[in-house]
C-alpha cells in the first residue's frame, strides 16, 4: 500500500546516523588492508596524510609486491617511464634538491665525501655521528676562520691515493679555505697562502690530528702527510 503525501510529509524525523570509516570501527591501532583484507598494525601501512586514516589503503607487503610484479613486467619499462616524469619534472626537481640540501647539509656533504673516496678505492669509514662530532669540536665553524663551516674537506687530498673519508682526515672549512686548497700538500699550501692568525689556528688543527690519528708528535705526523705525497 501506497503512503500518502500527507502521511509521508508529517511523519517524525529519524535521528540521522554519521557514517564511521572503516578504521574507526577497528581497534585502536588496527588497519585493515584493502587488497590482503589483513587487520594488520599500523606500522605495517606507509604514511599518506590525503586519506581520513593518515595511511594507504594497502599494506606495506600488497603495495612492495606490486612494485616487485611491475619491475618484473617485460612489458614495462620501469626506467623509461622514471626518465621521462623526470624530464617533465625538472624544475620541480631542482627546488626539492635545493631544499634537501639546505635542510640536510652535513648528511649531503657525508655522502659525497664517501662518494669519493669509494671512486678512488679508499677507505670511508665515516659515519654521521662521527662527522656531527667533529662538526660539534669546532663549533660549526671553519677550523681555519671565524666563518661557518661550508665544505667537509680531506686534510690528505683523495688524489694523493692514501687515507681516505675517515674521522682522523676530515675537517670543516669555509668555501674559500676549501677551495684555494684543493688537493694541495696541506703543509706547502699553509706556507703560502695563510695569514698568522690563520696559521696559529692551522697548527692547532695540526696538533688536533696527530692525537686523533695516534701519532707520537706533530714533526711525525708532517713526515706521514708528505709521505703521502710521494
């Protein structure tokens, strides 16, 4: 039987019921996976802040397999497609690299020192709480100035083919220091570029690095440095 509009029109309001999302419906902690259908932890989904849960859909085991199938795909060429979003993307790129690099200097500057010194077959042994102490031992600063530190500099140049990016060869310079340096004999080129107030506090780096690498005196630690240069 049919309701009438008069009926239909005056008939009382239902309390209306707000739809719960799926999670909410879960324990605290809990997701459940969209493809799996697993309630697994919340710590088994990556981050994505643009859904009402803060995580993805699928779990982190459903969405790496995924990626494992398409790499594994003849039919898809993973690195073309990767080529070309970069080559549209180019500016986009640079900024994020820009601010990656500010935000994140000593880490930057530790990587491409271990870079290196892997190119020419050299130890780099250096890890990030190793640099952010030397970094803590001149207060930020350049060993040589007053000025912020720029440049994580090979006190024994990688060219010279010996040492390496280990802690008892790394120091902090400014980008004029780093680079009027270069991959000279430290020794030859303190001679003839420092100022005196420079050179004092070159010797006291000197000193610095014949107790950090264990040798008897500083007149030793010089006959190693241009050993390395023969």
């Amino acid at each position: 039987m049919k309701t009438s509009a008069n009926r239909r029109d005056n008939a009382p309001l239902k309390p209306h019921k707000p739809r719960q999302q799926g999670f909410r419906l879960l324990p605290e902690g809990k997701r459940k996976c969209s493809k799996c259908e697993d309630i697994k932890e919340e710590s088994d989904f990556y981050v994505d802040k643009s859904r009402p849960s803060g995580n993805s859909a699928r779990c982190k085991a459903c969405i790496n397999e995924s990626k494992r199938r398409q790499r594994e795909d003849p039919n898809y060429d993973h690195l073309t497609c990767r080529r070309a979003w970069a080559k549209d993307n180019r500016n986009h790129l640079r900024e994020w690299d820009h601010i990656y690099k500010a935000n994140n200097r000593s880490l930057h500057a530790l990587t491409e020192a271990r870079r290196r010194a892997r190119k020419y077959r050299l130890p780099d042994t250096l890890t990030n709480p190793m640099l952010e102490e030397i970094i803590r031992r001149f207060e930020g600063k350049c060993a040589l100035c007053e000025e912020d530190y720029e440049h994580l500099d090979h006190f024994i140049p990688l060219k010279s083919g010996h040492v390496g990016t280990v802690a008892e060869n790394m120091v902090p310079l400014c980008k004029t220091h780093n680079l009027s340096k270069g991959a000279r004999n430290p020794f030859m080129w303190a001679d003839m570029y420092l100022s005196k107030h420079e050179r004092e506090r070159f010797d006291a780096l000197v000193m610095y690095l014949t107790e950090l690498n264990g040798i008897a005196g500083v007149a030793d630690f010089k006959a190693h440095v241009y050993l390395c240069f023969k």
